[in-house]
C-alpha cells in the first residue's frame, strides 16, 4: 500500500462515504431510469473526487494513480457502472487540464479548458472517451469514423458505439481517422460538445446490465470541430491513446477487485447468521473453503493492480502488467461473484445483494478497454521470442 498523503488519504475516506450512499440505491429503479448516476456524482463531486489526478490549480487533488484505483475499486464495491462512469468523467478534465501545461497549447484552448474544466469537477457536466465503433471494437485502428479539414476546423462524419457515459454525456473525447486506410497513423483525437449541431445521440443499445454506465452510442453528420479543438494530431493520438487503455486496464482490475471485496463481505456476514442442518453455514467446511478460495484470488489480484499501479506512477513500462493484472482480476471476479452467490443459496439473486450487479459487471469488465483475447495475446508476445 501506498504512503498516502493527507490529501490522497481523505479523497480515499470520501470514497468510502460516497460508496455507503450508493450501495443504498434503488437499484431496479436505478435501471429503469439512470436517474441516480448524476445524482451521486454530484455526490462524489462535493467531496472532491471528479478531480483526482486533476492540477490543485484547477480544484483537484494531484493525487497518485495508486490512489485512483484505490478510489476505483472502493466505489466499485457499490456499483461497477457508478465507478466506470465517475473515473471517466474525471479523465476528461484531467486530459483537458494537460493543455494548460503543453508548450503548444493555444490561448483558445486554454480558454476552453478553462469554461469546461470547473464544469466537470463539480459534476455539473459528464464526459466521456469514445474510441470502438459498430464494426471496430477492439481493434482501435480499424475506425472509420471520418475527420476531413475544413477551413478552420474540421468536419466529422461516423458513429460510435458502446461508449460508456454516451447516454448523457456533455463532452467527449474522440477518436477518428483523418486519412482514410491510413490506420494508427492517421487518428487524430477531438472535443466533441454534445450540444452542437451534427451530434446524434443514439438509443438506448437494448440491455438493463449495468444501467448505471449509461453506455449508448451516437453519430456525426456534419459535426464542425473548431481547430482549437484538436487533442491529439495524427500520429500522437494513438500513442496517447494506448498510454490511457494500459491505465484503464489497472484501475477495471482494480474494480474487479472491489467487486469480490463486496461479495466476499455479504457472504462471509450472510454465512455467520444463517443456519442450515442445526449449525450456521459457517460451520460447514466446504461452504468455508469457497470462502478461502475468494480470499485467495482476490488477495493474487490486489498484488497485481498494485504493482502495475506503482509502475504507472514510477512511468515504468506497464503493457504487460496491465494486461496480467486485467487478465487475472477479470476471471477472478467473473468466478467468485457467481461461486460467492451459489454461497448465499438462492437468497443471492435477491436485489438486496449485490451478487448479480457483480457478476454482470465483471463480463462486463472483461470487454472493457481490450477483451480477455487480446490480452492473452499481449502476455503471449513478451513471453515468446522476438522474431529473427
């Protein structure tokens, strides 16, 4: 564990309060409207935790992404949506953030970064990343979504889809192609303002799993990005953009972990006050070892989001790590969110708990920002030899 600063230390204790509020929801009704997301990152807003890693120039907190994924897996402990949904609002404002500090950053950039960022720390407007298309998922360099110049900006054309937030996101940080057939080489990453002409959001995607991500879709037609609008040129967007999926893989193991923390805690309560054969389930020795079990793994897949989280800080290479950390912390938490419900009887399916969130989070989890597949195959290459 980290050596939290004061700061780092009290974002994490807000972290707590705001996770006991949200594991107090309505869940069913959380679903049916989404009502209750905005709500509590108002919530987590009030106590500083939209502005993590953001600049304390800028009303956050500088903290470390340590303490990200600490506050990650904290909050993911209530709800999987909830956490996906805050962090990504909060790494809108950091990206925006990062203009004030670049040598090349306009005034009307700064200007921009300056109107939306306080917007986004007080929850005030949501953001969101959007990279994966209908027909481009996990292969980020296939988009086709279409950025052509135009005088002074640029005109957008192309849908997107399975993006998290997309349901009622105010800003979004997107990834198109700006040279068609020019693969990695040619995406560029943009501001888009939901509000402006050109944008469409699109219907619901057709699921009630985990409504608390607002994940939908949307499409350009038309869309005019002023120049100044630009995050990323060609040529760097997709190196930054791979630098934030690495990230992200950390802090969705990190959650993964929150999950089983959750579940492990139900059950171990549930276990010591039920009785079953004239003895409480605890007592039963194979009800106990599903128990260990848990504990085992979900201790294995704490150490590998904390060494990657470590490495992220200490900018030591991640790829790797990122991918174990996710690989291993995914299929935990798709085992033992379904063996620690078998653990309660049928009692586990009631709304009350939160085993059937936390098993369809961690499938969730395991598409998010690069499926189990494509990990496996990023171990792989650094295991096996280089080519000759």
């Amino acid at each position: 564990m980290a050596n939290w600063s004061a700061r780092e230390r009290q974002l994490i204790d807000s972290a707590n309060e705001v996770a006991v509020a949200v594991r107090q929801a309505d869940f069913p009704r959380w679903n049916s409207t989404g009502a209750s997301t905005k709500h509590h990152l108002k919530l987590a807003a009030s106590k500083g935790l939209m502005g993590i890693q953001m600049p304390i120039d800028w009303g956050g907190s500088q903290a470390s992404f340590q303490c990200k994924a600490v506050i990650a897996e904290t909050l993911a402990e209530a709800d999987f949506g909830f956490s996906m949904s805050l962090i990504n609002t909060q790494n809108i404002a950091v990206v925006l953030s990062q203009w004030m500090t670049r040598p090349a950053g306009s005034e009307a950039q700064a200007a921009l970064a300056a109107r939306i960022i306080p917007l986004l720390v007080s929850a005030e407007k949501t953001g969101c990343t959007a990279l994966t298309e209908p027909h481009a998922g996990s292969d980020f360099a296939a988009i086709k979504t279409l950025a052509s110049r135009h005088e002074d900006g640029w005109l957008i054309d192309g849908e997107k889809a399975w993006i998290i937030n997309a349901e009622f996101t105010d800003f979004v940080v997107m990834y198109a192609q700006t040279q068609a057939g020019s693969g990695a080489a040619g995406i560029a990453a943009f501001l888009i303002d939901t509000q402006r002409a050109g944008f469409q959001r699109n219907p619901h995607f057709g699921s009630e799993a985990a409504a608390s991500l607002g994940t939908s879709g949307f499409t350009l037609r038309g869309y005019f990005a002023k120049k100044e609008e630009m995050i990323h040129p060609a040529g760097l967007a997709f190196k930054r953009a791979l630098e934030s999926i690495n990230a992200a893989r950390t802090y969705v193991a990190a959650m993964c972990c929150g999950m089983v923390t959750e579940c492990l805690r139900v059950a171990v309560d549930y276990g010591s006050k039920r009785s079953a054969f004239g003895v409480t389930l605890a007592e039963h020795q194979g009800w106990r070892w599903r128990i260990a079990e848990a504990a085992v793994d979900l201790e294995a897949a704490k150490q590998l989001v904390q060494a990657a989280s470590r490495a992220i800080d200490e900018h030591q290479p991640v790829v790797e790590l990122a991918a174990k950390a996710k690989v291993f912390a995914v299929r935990m938490a798709e085992k033992h969110t379904a063996a620690l419900l078998h653990s309660m009887g049928a009692n586990g399916l009631k709304d009350e708990y939160p085993f059937v969130r936390h098993m369809i989070g961690a499938q969730i989890a395991g598409f998010t920002d690069g499926s189990t597949e494509m990990m496996l195959e990023r171990i792989c290459k650094s295991e096996l030899p280089a080519k000759r």
